[in-house]
C-alpha cells in the first residue's frame, strides 16, 4: 500500500505545513484520529480525519481510515467518496481499490434491498397478524434490560418476565424461522450492542426457572454472556426490536439514529405511560426519567408496540399533545403464563411458602407501591378481621418494597400487620409462585392503573378467580372471566372481596367456569405475533428514519445542558430534545446543571440561524470534576484550539471567535485524564453546562449573552467552587 505520509508531504517546510498549519498541530489531528479509530469511537476519528483531510488533502492513507470511519457509521457514500479520493490521490494504492469496490457493493446490495420492499397502502394503522411479501434480513431483540436487573435482583418483575417468556417461545423457533433471529445486550460503555450465545440464554432462562436462584452463580453466567458474546454489527434489511425497559439505558436509546443510519429499522414495546399520564403514583424524579427517554424514544423510533387498546390510546394522546409525528402504531397483546415454562417442583419449597400452604390465603402479586393500591386492602382487612375475627383468611403481598407507601408500612408495623393477617413476601423463584397461585382461594389486583396487568392472567392461568380493578388496560386481560372491583371504591372493595371469602360455592363455580372456558394465551402465541406485526410494520416504514438534524439555536440565547431540578418541564419545553440531539452519544446522563463526558471523547453540534457564514463568538461553560489534573483540548470547526488546564472541580467560560465554513458548527473536546469520585463509578473529567454564540458584528447581541452567562455561572455556583474568570482562547482558523 502506498502511503504518502506527514513527513513527506511537509518535506523541506519546518515550521509550517498547508494552510499555514503547523506541522505539530497536523500532526495532533493525526493522531488523535489513530487514537479514535484504535477504541473504535468512529464518530471521533471521523471528526478528526476530516480536520486533517481539510488541511493535508493528498494523504490518500487517511483518506482511506476515513473511508472506514464513514463506513462504520452508515454512511456509505461518504465512505464511497473517500475510497474514490484515494485512488484518485494514490492510482496504485490496491488497499484503497479494494475497499472502494466493497463499499460499492454494500452499496449496491442496500438499495436491491430497498427496491423489494412494497409500497405503502396507506391504511389506518390498525395492524393485524398477516403474511408480508417482504422480510427482514435478522430479527435483533434487545435484552439490554433483563441482564441489567438480573445484575441486581436475582428475580425479575414484569417487563422482564415478559421479555423472557417471549425469548423462550422464539429459541423453540429458531429453526423454522425464514430469517435469522438473535438476542443482543448492550454493551457496558454504551458503545453498542452483543450478540448473545443462544445456549447461555437457555441456560438463564432455565435458572430463572429453577426452585431457588442462586445470584452470585446467576451473576457469573451474566459475566461468561457478556464475556462470549459477539459484536453486533448492524446492517440493512435489520429490524431490532426494543421489548423492555429502555430508560435503563440511556446511552443506548442515543445510538439509535445509528442504528438507523445503518439501514436498520427499529421498533420499541411500550408497555405503559403511567409515570407520566399518573405521575402522582410516583417520585418527581423518577417521572422525570421516564418522560425524557419516552419522549426522545416517540421521537426517534421507526414503529411502535402497545400491549392493550388503553396503552395505543395513551401513546396516541401523548403525540399529539406533543405535536409529535405519528409512525406506524399496533397492538402485541400479551400471554395469561407467568412467564417461561414452569416446572413443577414442591419439595423444594422455602419454609415460608411451606407454612402459607397450610392455610387459608388471599393472593396479591405486585410491587408494593402507591399505584398498586395496598392501603385499600389493608382498610378492606382490618374491617374484615373486625367482623370475622381469625377466620378471614390470610393476606399474602408478593412483591418487593417500591416507593411512596410509608403510610402502609407504618400501619402494617403498628398494628403488628393485622395480628399477622397481612403477610409480605419477596424473592420467590417462579415455581414458588405458581405454587401460591394454585392454592390460594383467589386473587386481588385492586391497581389504579395498569399498561397491561400480567398477574391477573396468571390467576386464571391457574384456575384461580380473581378480583380486578375495573381501570384502564385491566379488563382487556380477562375479560369476562375476571370479577372486578371499583379502587377507589373501598366499599365496592370489601362487599365483594368478602363474598369471595364468605360464598364459597359463587367462588368455586367462578373457578369452574374459568377452567371449563378460559383459553389462556401462550408465549408462544405472542412471539408469533410479535414477528408477524413487526414484518407487517417494517414494510409499512420502508426505510429508516433519518437521523435529527443538528438543531437551531438563535444567537444572544443562552441554552443550558442541564435540566434545572425538573426534567418534566425540560421535557416539555423542548430542551431535552435539543440537547439530546445537540450531543453525541459520549456523554452521560443529563443531572441539573450538565452532562458529564463518557470516556475522554465526546462532541456536539449546531445549526446556526443565518446560512451567510460570518464571524461569531461562542461561548462555552464547563466544568470539572473534583481532583482533575489533566489537559482539555477543544476544537471548533476544522481548526485546532489551543490546550487549557481548567483548574479542578471549577467551572470555566470559554470564549471562543471563529468563522464557520458552513451553517453547521461542530465542537469536539478531549481530555487526557479520568478519574473516580466518592460512590461513583464512572470515570469522569469534563462536563458540559452551557452553550451559546452571538455575531462578532452585533454588540448588543454580545452583550446579552456575557450578562446572560455571568448569571448562569453564578447560578451554577453551589456545585463547585466557580472561577468566574473568563478565559478568551486565540482565534479559531
């Protein structure tokens, strides 16, 4: 391969090379390329291949590591044009020949694929199970989640369980599927996803199963499936599918527009909207959360899955109060089993399931939290000890503790749990649980508000009546062979849980009607429809959507990273969306004040409101974090910042002048060092506050925006020990 290297394109130039650059700081675009391009940060390498292309156009060697970069990212063109500059650059380079003629061959093979999918019929999106013309080249299911809990809990709730009863349907699958289906987790740095060994997810899937669940065995099998698991690269013809918790995972819902940019189509389950729709239920943060992954989700996906007519309902609302463009919406009923297959195991019972066998018990399975509507029971209970004295049955609460129901507790505490007619219990293994389901008298599930509602099929999937709320998604699980109960009815509430308990031949006959006539929904049901819907709807997409352009910012304005204490209205006004898109995915969660970096990369960009390019002046705000003692290197646009030592645990505004070469304005920043502070895992170095420019030529903009920034730095502050001096770093070229 031929390289015409930095050397000798600065032969006989000591001090300077193209443009007037200096060698050294070409040859520190260089290498930090190399650097990017060797942890695979492509997004990095790309930024800085283009900065040294712009300055060293004949280096047919980085022209060619550009290409890659390009490629890497999606983008097929631009690695295209890339290959082709180095030919032209290098006739001889057979390296670059070869990866010119690959590329035009992925190329190729993308649109043939393109050209077979059909066109849209254009029909309400009302989406039934039927044959399509056009499939999938791989289903990928995402399962980022599940190992994510199982990394904490040794059991798992209800997404979780859901996604592992559907994983079990489709390994049985596998062999008769047209396509090639995979599970992938995401990686521990965000940097993408793996591909799961099928035999290690059978092997979870049956320890999941088993009497008892050792975490520590469970947690070593984790390890060995991330350790053995394979990179996922994606490709056109994909579609990956998203059925879990994905606010668990942040860095991974922002590689999306990868993905997509890959020619992948992406596709999420949202199981409820309750945190935002029934905030009350939860904790301000905690609503927060969902509503910033929720709305970035709605707004990037491909298609979405609901799992109940009142979830499709809900999300509908939710984009059109928004103003958030409608894709591609069906409904994914769930199963009535409590997960995977079960085996049947009572020997092996712990000593406090054995002692519930021998009595009487009412079933109450869920997260005790303020939604699920315990303290209605418990009123319920205390009446019904009153009235009946040791005879009513025992309250059995399956679940471990949430939030928001220290009333209950303290009740629960101080009346001795109803002289023990109340009973918790956690972190039983599934055959435990489906032991206390056959054997109860019935079930309760008195919820507020549910997405779905996995428990009450459960009871009936045993033979077992139960007494469900008549709210939102509950009925579409039962139908009519639950009874239901008004939650916010306590009086509704005891006169027909107490004829549950008193009128043993109405209880009984329902339980007969229930086995003669319920015909349960299986897992695999559901995954035979999930694959069916999700070919449906990737035809009805076509094509992936296209990445979020850099978005608009106005000069004189200043835009904050950080949500200020309530991510709801950060939300709702629209900036989390911005940021979101602003910064790449080498950045961490957003906290009040900013965002941290991710590694010692990371990167944003803009859109200026004038497309004549001019002088401008940005001005950055940044910090920290606590014992810092390395460089920051910035770059604005194609030229090279000087390096700055911040001083540790303060905050810096950086005043910047630059002329841009085009409306986009791109920043990227490094840092040569990372550490760890207190409890916190993560290696951290800078992080990002603010953001803002103004035209050289308009004063009074500039003005506005020193006073606006003076105030936010001093707002900002109580979170370190803040340098107000500003820092005017040289001309950018």
């Amino acid at each position: 391969m031929t390289e015409l290297g930095i050397r000798s394109l600065f032969a006989g130039n000591r001090k300077t090379g193209a443009n007037g650059f200096s060698r050294r700081a070409c040859f520190k675009l260089r290498q930090g390329g190399d650097r990017a391009r060797d942890r695979r940060d492509w997004q990095q390498a790309r930024a800085y291949y283009s900065r040294y292309l712009a300055l060293v156009p004949e280096d047919a060697a980085i022209w060619v590591q550009y290409g890659h970069a390009c490629k890497e990212l999606g983008d097929l063109d631009a690695a295209a044009a890339a290959y082709r500059k180095a030919t032209e650059v290098a006739p001889t380079d057979a390296d670059a020949r070869f990866w010119l003629d690959q590329t035009v061959r992925m190329k190729r093979e993308a649109s043939e694929a393109l050209s077979r999918v059909p066109a849209s019929t254009g029909t309400e999106n009302e989406a039934t199970p039927h044959g399509t013309d056009m499939l999938p080249k791989r289903v990928l299911i995402d399962l980022s989640d599940v190992l994510f809990y199982l990394h904490h809990h040794h059991t798992v709730s209800g997404i979780q369980r859901v996604q592992l009863g559907l994983a079990e349907a489709l390994l049985r699958m596998l062999q008769q599927l047209p396509y090639r289906l995979a599970f992938v987790c995401g990686r521990d740095d965000g940097s993408g996803w793996l591909e799961i060994d099928n035999a290690h997810l059978k092997t979870l899937i049956n320890r999941m199963a088993a009497v008892t669940v050792d975490h520590e065995r469970l947690k070593d099998l984790i390890g060995q499936i991330e350790a053995d698991a394979a990179p996922y690269e994606p490709a056109a013809g994909d579609l990956f599918l998203i059925l879990g918790a994905f606010w668990v995972s942040e860095y991974l819902m922002g590689r999306i527009p990868i993905l997509q940019k890959m020619g992948a189509i992406v596709g999420v389950l949202i199981h409820d909207l309750i945190p935002v729709t029934h905030a009350e239920f939860f904790t301000k943060g905690d609503t927060g959360v969902h509503q910033l992954c929720l709305d970035y989700m709605l707004r990037v996906i491909d298609f979405i899955l609901t799992n109940s007519d009142y979830s499709k309902q809900a999300v509908h609302q939710y984009l059109q109060a928004g103003g958030i463009p409608a894709v591609p919406l069906a409904i994914l009923k769930l199963a009535h089993q409590t997960g995977p297959t079960l085996a049947r195991n009572v020997s092996a019972q712990s000593s406090a399931v054995k002692e519930l066998l021998k009595k009487d018990y009412v079933l109450y399975v869920s997260t005790i939290e303020a939604r699920k509507n315990h303290l209605y029971l418990y009123h319920i209970w205390k009446r019904l000890k009153q009235e009946i004295g040791d005879n009513v049955p025992t309250l059995v609460l399956v679940g471990r503790k949430g939030w928001l129901v220290n009333d209950l507790t303290e009740q629960l505490k101080n009346t001795g749990f109803l002289g023990g007619k109340i009973k918790i219990i956690h972190g039983l293994s599934d055959p435990e649980l489906s032991e206390l389901y056959r054997n109860c008298l019935f079930t309760v599930f008195p919820s507020f508000v549910e997405g779905w509602g996995l428990p009450i099929g459960e009871s009936l999937m045993f033979g077992r009546p139960c007494l469900a709320s008549n709210t939102s998604s509950m009925p579409e699980v039962a139908g009519e062979f639950a009874d239901y109960l008004d939650p916010y009815n306590v009086q509704d509430g005891y006169e027909k849980i107490k004829r549950f308990i008193a009128d043993v031949e109405y209880r009984e006959a329902r339980a007969a009607y229930i086995r003669s006539n319920f015909q349960p929904r299986q897992w695999h049901d559901v995954a035979n429809d999930l694959l069916q819907i999700t070919t449906m709807l990737a035809n009805e997409v076509r094509t992936p959507r296209s990445p979020p352009e850099p978005p608009l910012l106005q000069p004189g304005t200043v835009y904050p990273i950080g949500h200020g204490g309530d991510l709801s209205e950060f939300v709702r006004s629209g900036r989390a969306f911005l940021v979101w898109v602003m910064c790449d995915t080498n950045w961490h969660g957003f906290e009040d004040w900013g965002r941290w970096m991710r590694g010692r990369t990371a990167s944003l960009h803009f859109r200026l409101s004038e497309d004549r390019p001019r002088d401008i002046v940005l001005m950055i705000v940044l910090r920290t974090v606590e014992e810092y003692q390395g460089s920051i290197r910035i770059m604005v646009g194609d030229g090279l910042c000087h390096d700055i030592m911040p001083k540790a645990g303060e905050i810096e505004r950086l005043v910047v002048r630059t002329t841009p070469k085009s409306r986009t304005v791109r920043i990227d920043f490094e840092t040569t060092d990372s550490i760890t502070v207190g409890d916190d895992p993560r290696p951290l170095s800078l992080g990002l506050c603010a953001i803002a420019y103004a035209p050289m030529d308009d004063l009074a903009a500039r003005v506005n925006l020193l006073e606006a920034l003076t105030a936010k730095v001093c707002d900002l502050r109580p979170l370190a020990a803040a340098d107000t001096a500003v820092r005017y770093l040289p001309p950018n070229r």
